[in-house]
C-alpha cells in the first residue's frame, strides 16, 4: 500500500525534467505522490510553474523571486509575480528568503525583495515559502517584523536546529524536511523530525536536488519522496502512512486545497 503523499516543494519545470517530465510525473504517482507544488525562483520559471500547474491535475505553483535571483527583483518583476500570483492554481509566494552562504545577491537586495514578497503575500493572502540558509537571525527577525502569521508559510528545506525550529513554529510556520534528514551527517535534523508537533509538518523533495541519501549524486524526483518520509517516520516513531497522511492534510490545509 503506498502513502498519500504531498511534495510541498519541487522544481518540475526546470530544465532537468525537461526530456522525461511524464516519466517523472508517472513514477511520482506511482509511489504516492499525489500532489505536487512547483516552485518559481524568478519570473521566468514563475510563469513556467504556472503553465504546468495548468496542465497537471495534481501540480499547483508558487510564484516568487529566489535569494539568488534578488538582485533582479525590481519594480516590473514584482509586478509581474504580483499578476502571477492572481492565477487560481497559484497557492503560495516564493521561494523567497535570505541565502547568506552563497550570496549571489547583495544581502541588501535579497532582504528588499523578501520584504516585497512578504508584503505581496499579505495582499493576496497566500502563504509563503521560505529560504534560509546561514541566515537563520535576520530571516526570523524580518519574517516577524513582516507578521508572516497573518498569511502563514513554510520553512522550506529546514536546515536549522531544534531551537530554531521553536522559533519558527512561534511566527505560526510549518516546518518541511527534506532529502538532508537521510544523510548520515544530518546533524540536528533528526532531533527536528521528532520535536516539530504532527500539525506543523510536511515534506519535500526539493528535486531535482537534494536528493535523499539512496540517490545522493543523482538528479532528484518527486518519487524519492518517500525515502525522505519513511525516515522521517522512523525518527517520530510513527507508521509511514500516519506521517504521510497526516503531513498532507498540513499542506492541503496551508494552501488552501
């Protein structure tokens, strides 16, 4: 019997899919998978998220601006994220957030955009999914000063610790595990997967990266969800189907499905 399965964050319109997207989406379905959220980082792939939630019964977008990308997030490109955001199978704002570890962007562009993107959130009443990476203070202070609970959203990929996780479910965040809760050297996430209460949990692939420790150096898939859910289970002491189910609801329920 397969899981009831929700990948909360995947990038199904990046080029990595490009050549075997139906494989993909079958495989995903296959093993459980049956709802997916694309992933806009910028305009561009926003609009391509929207495009193949349109055309997959069970694929929904977020549109948003990436840390990385924040340099370009000026007056016309959030404009036009603001337009994408009004599409019906739009359900979430982001990715955005702060990325201090690679710092693609300057750090002063990358908190402007997520203040706009935020704000954008608040006007449109959708929750908004966040990137933190090394960045764990100045996230947490502009998400608060941001009140991100009168809209809610995740913390996608959580990478921090149990006292930071505290922190985040305080501001009325989900958390969402991903493939680095599989990995050997996962440091505190596994004391993360126990800690976070059941209705504040979901999963994620993160695909086509981040794979989870079976497929490390391979092209990740909404299908390895599982792996990343049954280890999550494990560490909560709970059945692979409660989790699964119960991570779902939290996510249909998030974004209004």
């Amino acid at each position: 019997m397969t899981a009831d399965l929700f990948d909360t964050h995947a990038h199904l319109h990046f080029p990595e899919f490009a050549d075997d997207l139906g494989a993909v989406l079958a495989r995903a379905r296959a093993a459980g998978v049956r709802r997916m959220l694309t992933i806009g980082t910028d305009v561009e792939t926003s609009r391509a998220a929207v495009a193949l939630a349109a055309r997959e019964p069970d694929v929904w977008a977020s549109v948003g601006v990436h840390p990385h990308d924040a340099g370009e997030a000026d007056a016309t490109a959030l404009a036009e994220i603001e337009e994408l955001a009004a599409e019906s199978r739009v359900v979430g704002i982001g990715e955005t957030g702060l990325d201090f570890f690679r710092n693609l962007s300057p750090r002063e562009a990358q908190e402007r955009a997520f203040r706009a993107q935020l704000a954008l959130a608040r006007r449109v009443r959708k929750p908004v999914i966040v990137h933190c990476r090394d960045a764990h203070e100045e996230t947490l202070g502009i998400l608060a000063e941001e009140r991100v609970g009168e809209t809610g959203g995740v913390m996608h990929c959580f990478s921090g610790d149990t006292a930071i996780a505290r922190r985040c479910l305080d501001l009325g965040l989900l958390i969402s595990l991903a493939g680095p809760v599989t990995y050997p050297k996962a440091r505190a996430l596994p004391d993360v997967a126990a800690f976070v209460p059941g209705d504040r949990l979901v999963v994620e692939t993160d695909c086509p990266f981040l794979p989870p420790q079976p497929w490390r150096g391979k092209r990740n898939e909404p299908a390895y969800l599982a792996i990343t859910a049954a280890r999550v289970a494990e560490l909560r002491g709970e059945s692979l189907q409660t989790l699964a189910a119960r991570t779902s609801e939290n996510a249909a329920k998030l974004f209004g499905l």
